[in-house]
C-alpha cells in the first residue's frame, strides 16, 4: 500500500525554518458534506490511521534537499537553520518521500511574520469554536453528529480575530503572527484548517496534541495532560522573543492556569490574556488568576460576549 504524506504549517524566524508532518500507511479522507451517522463514520475514521515509524523524509528547501526519518508515530519534525534572508509573509515548502521506485511528493506552507510587534495565540474549542467542553457526551455528539458547515463559532469572534491579525498593519496583505493551539489532535488537523476557512478565521500555524490511532483513543479527545499546550506556547514565545502576545482561551479547562504560568516566566512579554466565559457565572479560580495577571501589569478581559473583548482591545489600543 502505497504511503500518504501529510503536511502541516510551519513557521520561520530570521535564523531557524520549523515544519513538520506525518507519514501514514492508512488513512480516511474526511467527507465534509456527510451529515447525521455519515458524518460520525467520518469523523471516527479519522482516529483509524495507521503511520510509519522511521520512514524516510525528505525537505526540499533553498537549493538544498535534507534527509530525515519518522519517529515512532510516523511524525517527522524539520528544524533548519536559514543561512540566506528569505521573504516574509506566507511561503511554500516540499517534502516528498519514496515508495518503491516512486517519489510522492507535498508542498505545505509556512509563514516569516512581517516586521511587527504582535503575536497571537489562540485555544480552540470554546474559545472561538463552539464545543460544550464541559459537557463531554454533548461535545462527542456534536462532533459526531454535527459536520463542519453546521458547527458554529461565537458571535463577533470573527471580526475581533481579523482586527487582531491586521492590527498595527498598513498593509492589508501583512499579517501578525498567529497560532492556534490546542489539546485536539492532529486527526482533528483538516477539521480544523476548513472549519477556520469557512469563517474566515485568520490564516494561523495549528499546533495540535500527539496523533492518536485507535477508535477508543476517539472518546477521549482533548481530555487528559494539557502540558503539551504549555510546553508549545512557551516554545512560540521563545521563538519570537521580540513580539508582544495576545492570548486568548476560554475557563472550561486548563487554560487561565496555563496562561498564568507564561506569564510569570515571560513577565515583559505577554500585553493582554482574554478568557471567554462558558458557564452561566464566572469562575472564581479563573477571577483570582486574572487579579493576579494584573498585578504583573498584564491586560486582562474575561467576558461573555467577543463584543466585550473587542471593546477591550480598542481601549488599550491593540485595535482601532
């Protein structure tokens, strides 16, 4: 059976090239039309996969062409240093792998933030996409049941996302660097990319939780360690140490906690944390940890509706 490259979108600074990927013997393509049990067949078929551990790979980038190999769960992770300037903005890169006496090859994306001084990371579920965290078997349901055109985002989170991305920007085909990072796993990867083109999210690097390849590995998505969210954030900040951050998540897991923690490592960093408010009554964890951001001089916001955050960004002039 011939393998199947998957790319994913990666990110560049002035000195270092990050993408990565996954190499898979099986895989499901995801129906985004199905609807009702089509659509649950579907989105469970993605949990079916089967990769390739140390399955050569190989970077096609500036000239050169450079040799890896998967690791144990068929993902493949190129850190490159960049010995020439490269342009900013959204570019291409090739990885292709051998079969046989084929090559297959896959271009992906990758994006070298324009000179700016804003960075934004954004949690997913229940941040801007409506996924009743809380209630686990209602959020199975409606990734069951539910196929990408009818899941919803929350009211104005679209345009305060937008105003984000092309804030501080003259020049509307700039963008500030954006992440989406989340404790779903890289099954959940096309789900995710055409669920963000439908609404016209901004375009962002998805950095997502280890690949699961089992149909029991399904019902507990998302749950379990949210480390792993932690440990990818703080790597994005060290990676552009000269940005200012946003970061936006929602009270239904773990994600004031984790922000808290960003913050007290990166003191002169982090400009202002957003928190959506899921439940009927704010959380008095999640109010004491904003008090505590505060105390360290960071913006905080935790509202209900975005028209709340998107007031809040205008009045300390992250957006017009």
């Amino acid at each position: 059976m011939k393998p199947i490259l998957q790319l994913y979108r990666g990110y560049a600074n002035e000195q270092e090239l990050i993408v990565m990927g996954h190499v898979f013997k099986r895989t499901y393509e995801y129906d985004f039309q199905k609807k009702n049990l089509k659509n649950a067949k579907s989105i469970i078929n993605q949990f079916r996969i089967k990769t390739i551990k140390n399955h050569d790979v190989y970077l096609k980038f500036d000239n050169q062409e450079i040799h890896s190999k998967t690791l144990d769960d068929g993902y493949f992770k190129f850190c490159i240093p960049i010995e020439k300037k490269i342009d900013f903005g959204w570019m291409e890169y090739e990885v292709l792998i051998k079969y046989k006496s084929e090559i297959i090859t896959a271009k992906g994306s990758f994006i070298h933030p324009h000179d700016g001084n804003l960075g934004i990371i954004s949690d997913i579920d229940d941040t801007f996409l409506i996924s009743h965290t809380q209630n686990i078997f209602k959020k199975i349901y409606i990734l069951l049941f539910k196929n990408v055109n009818d899941r919803k985002v929350f009211k104005d989170v679209v345009p305060h996302y937008q105003a984000l991305s092309s804030a501080g920007r003259n020049n509307k085909d700039e963008q500030n660097a954006f992440f989406y990072i989340s404790s779903s796993e890289w099954n959940l990867y096309q789900f995710i990319t055409r669920f963000t083109k439908i609404h016209q999210l901004p375009r962002a690097v998805i950095l997502l939780k280890d690949i699961k390849r089992g149909v029991t590995d399904f019902f507990m998505s998302g749950r379990g360690n949210h480390d792993h969210k932690f440990d990818k954030i703080k790597h994005v900040l060290e990676f552009y140490p000269n940005l200012k951050y946003v970061l936006l998540g929602d009270d239904s897991q773990h994600d004031p906690i984790l922000y808290e923690r960003i913050c007290k490592i990166f003191p002169v960093t982090v400009k202002a944390v957003y928190i959506r408010q899921t439940g009927k009554r704010k959380k008095e964890a999640t109010k004491t940890i904003l008090k505590n951001l505060e105390n360290l001089e960071v913006s905080v916001c935790y509202f209900k509706d975005s028209s709340e955050a998107i007031m809040h960004s205008k009045s300390i002039g992250i957006i017009k």
